[in-house]
C-alpha cells in the first residue's frame, strides 16, 4: 500500500530583524540586531587591510589574542570563558578580522577585552613563535594536497598579479615574519576608520551601544583604509595543467566571471548556478555522480567577494576519466542555454534557494554572518528579502538567457591537477594545452 507524498507548504516571505545603525567618532561603523529567544550575542569585527602582506596578516590573525601590555594570553582567555565567551581572528587579501560569541550578559567584557586587543596587543615572542611555528607545519602538510595545489594554481591563472593571485603564504612567506614586521602592521591597519563591527543576539541596543561606548570609543590610529582594486576581467586560453606525477586523481577547476549581488540577473545566475551544480539534485551531479560515476562531490558556486564575483566548477576524478570528465562539464555548461530548465526543475531550485536563505538566517550567528557578508558589499540585511522575492521572479526563459550570457564554456578559465603523463594526450584532443 503507497501513501501519497504530501504537497510542500507555500512560500511565505523571509522576516527579518530591522538592525539598529551607528557610528563612534573614531570612524567605526556599528551594526546591532536584537535577535531574542537565546541569551547569547554574535559579535563580528571587519577591518580594511587591502594589499596588506598576508604571511603578515595571517600570523597577526593567528597571534593577535597571545597577550597585551597587561594581560597574558592565560588571562584574556580566563576573562573570556568567564562569560561564557570565545574569540578568533582571521586574515584575508581584503580584511582582517574577528568573531565570537558569549552569553548575552557578558558582551560588556567580552568587548573590554576586544578593546584592549584593539590598543594594547603586544604579540610577545614567545606565544607568536608557538603561533609562527603552527602555522609553518599546517602550511607545510597544506603545500602537498591537492585542493591547495590546485587552487593556488587557479588564483594564479585567474588574477595574475593582483592581489587576489595569491591567497595563501607558503611556509617559508611566514618563516620570514619577525614580530616587529607583525607590531607595525598592527599600528598601520588595525584602526576604526572603515572598519564595521556587527553584534547580533538577544541584546538591548541601547545598552549594548553604551557598551561599545565604553569599550571602542579610545580605539583610534592613523592611515586611511586601503581598498581592493576591481577583479581584472578573466582571459580564457589554453587549459592549464599543473602536473602533479604520481596522482590517481585530477582535479578540475572551471571558472567564469559572474555577476555582482547588486546585479540585475544576480537572482537568475543563483537559481541557474543551482540547476546546474549548485546542490544533489543538480545536472553535473546527476550526470557525473550517479550517471557516469566519474566523481563523487562535483559541485558550483558563486564568489562573491568585495573585488569582483567568479562562478567555479570543481570536479575531482579518477586520471583515467579526466577528459571524458572534462567534456560532461562543458556539455552541462552549454545545456544551460540549449536546454533550459522547465517550470518544474526550476521550482525546485528555488525551493531549494529560498529554503537554504531561511535556514541560514535561523540563528543569530547566521544572520551575523550574512550581515557581515552584505556589509562587506555595501548591502544591508534587508537585501536578503529583496533577493528573495527576486528569485520568486524568475522565469526559465531568464535562466536561458542568462546561461548564454554568463555560463559558456567559452569564456572560461580552466585548471587542472593531473599526472600529466596520463592526462595530457587526451586532454590535448579536445583543448589547446598549457603545462606549468
């Protein structure tokens, strides 16, 4: 005996909260959203560190909570596990950064402790050699797997010399690093003007923002923030493969430019990216996963990032099947424009969209997250529920044109990692080759 499978429940628009914006007169931007129902806050810190030295920037990331003019590391994580609380710090070609979390009652602290972070970090030698020598082993083991490889390759291939073009310091890069170099990229970057710090959870504004008051209104410092040149327009060429002997697997990196989130057909390209790789029921899944077996995880997404967005194909396979692998993914490419979706393939795309905006804006730290995200876009939270509805718009034939547009194989940029004594010949009979 069958029982029918129930009907989905109708969309229903996405809610969300209206934040609160402010500004210190030392020039941080502060964004608040009370978010009740747990009694914990979200806290993100973004500052502008554009064309920074990222071995630099990275071990400052990794080492900036070992210590203050007055506090040792033992002490700062004391204060912050006292309230329930953690923090973490991050580096990119864009931004320096900080996250965490504690009980909401505790964000007063939490943010005394950011502060002195924020003036007083001293980066002792002991606590950033540890941070150094961390740092140079998991670089050391990274440099030898192939999504490192691969991707460095793509970077490299994709942006040249702009600073997008290399995102990873190798080992030796962060060997160099002295502390003074560490201390003076502090004092230079880490300063309030440009920088947005975005605090979500079950909060009072008011109270939180006399909080900040307190905490931030002393952080200050000289320089201007420096800002991303635009992402140079990608060259498509011959396919580029890093050989990499011995391996039993390729991998294979497709990328294309894509539109920005302020875009017109930015809502079109999301839902096209979707059919076409973007979740498990998508065609370069079904094809190459369950239909041909060549891969077990190939996937696409979109990047966006303050610079520019790019589109990517990833696609690991067995050696033997990398050019058949190659040629399912620029069929699948072209079949977006020859063989657009149908009502029904595209409703469960974006079902499949609008669900996973939902869900991601569920818990504060996901709307502190996308918060941050749109911040870094210039875009406020309130863009989420417009792009919502703009997906509801979409019809298969701007998914046609869009595809032809933005998504032909033509236009792309293509690496891969393969054991180029077994995968150049077939390669070579259905591309041009360029081996690194």
């Amino acid at each position: 005996m069958s029982t029918a499978v129930p009907a989905l429940s109708p969309e229903v628009p996405l809610a969300l909260p209206t934040p609160v914006e402010r500004a210190l007169p030392n020039g941080l931007s502060v964004t608040l959203v009370r978010r009740p129902g747990v009694p914990l806050a979200e806290v993100r810190l973004s500052i502008p560190a554009a064309h920074a030295d990222l071995a630099v920037a990275d071990l400052l990331a990794a080492a900036l909570f070992s210590g203050t003019e007055s506090s040792t590391m033992t002490q700062i994580a004391q204060r912050l596990q006292g309230v329930g609380g953690s923090l973490g710090a991050g580096a990119d070609p864009d931004r320096i950064a900080a996250s965490g979390n504690c009980l909401a009652s505790g964000l007063g602290e939490l943010l005394d402790v950011l502060g002195e972070l924020l003036t007083a970090a001293d980066y002792p030698e002991g606590p950033l050699g540890v941070e150094r020598s961390r740092m140079i082993d998991g670089l050391s083991v990274a440099e030898q797997q192939p999504e490192f490889q691969v991707s460095r390759a793509l970077d490299a291939r994709l942006w040249g010399e702009h600073p997008y073009g290399h995102q990873q310091p190798t080992a030796a890069e962060v060997a160099a690093v002295e502390r003074e170099a560490v201390r003076a990229l502090h004092a230079s970057r880490l300063h309030p003007t440009g920088a947005r710090l975005i605090i979500v959870g079950d909060i009072d504004p008011d109270a939180t923002w006399a909080a900040i008051e307190k905490s931030l209104s002393s952080w200050n410092g000289v320089g201007e923030p420096r800002h991303m040149e635009p992402l140079p327009q990608p060259a498509p060429g011959p396919i580029v493969l890093a050989d990499r002997p011995g391996s039993v697997q390729s991998a294979i990196r497709v990328a294309y430019p894509a539109v920005a989130r302020t875009h017109a057909d930015n809502a079109a390209q999301h839902l096209a990216n979707l059919i076409y790789g973007g979740y498990f029921t998508s065609r370069l899944v079904m094809n190459l996963r369950e239909s041909k077996g060549y891969g077990y995880s190939p996937r696409s997404r979109v990047d966006h990032s303050p610079a520019g967005s790019v589109q990517l194909t990833s696609v690991d396979v067995a050696t033997e099947v990398t050019a058949p692998a190659l040629a399912e993914v620029v069929a699948e490419l072209r079949g977006m424009a020859e063989n657009p979706p149908d009502e029904a393939e595209l409703d469960l795309a974006r079902r499949y969209a609008l669900g996973s905006v939902k869900l991601a804006t569920a818990t504060q730290a996901g709307i502190a997250n996308y918060t941050s995200a749109l911040a870094s876009c210039g875009l406020p939270l309130s863009w989420l529920a417009e792009h919502s509805e703009r997906l509801r718009a979409v019809t298969p034939t701007d998914i046609k044109r869009v595809a032809a547009e933005r998504m032909s194989p033509e236009g792309a940029v293509t690496v891969i990692l393969g054991d180029g004594s077994h995968v150049t010949a077939p390669l070579s009979e259905i591309a041009e080759i360029e081996v690194l």
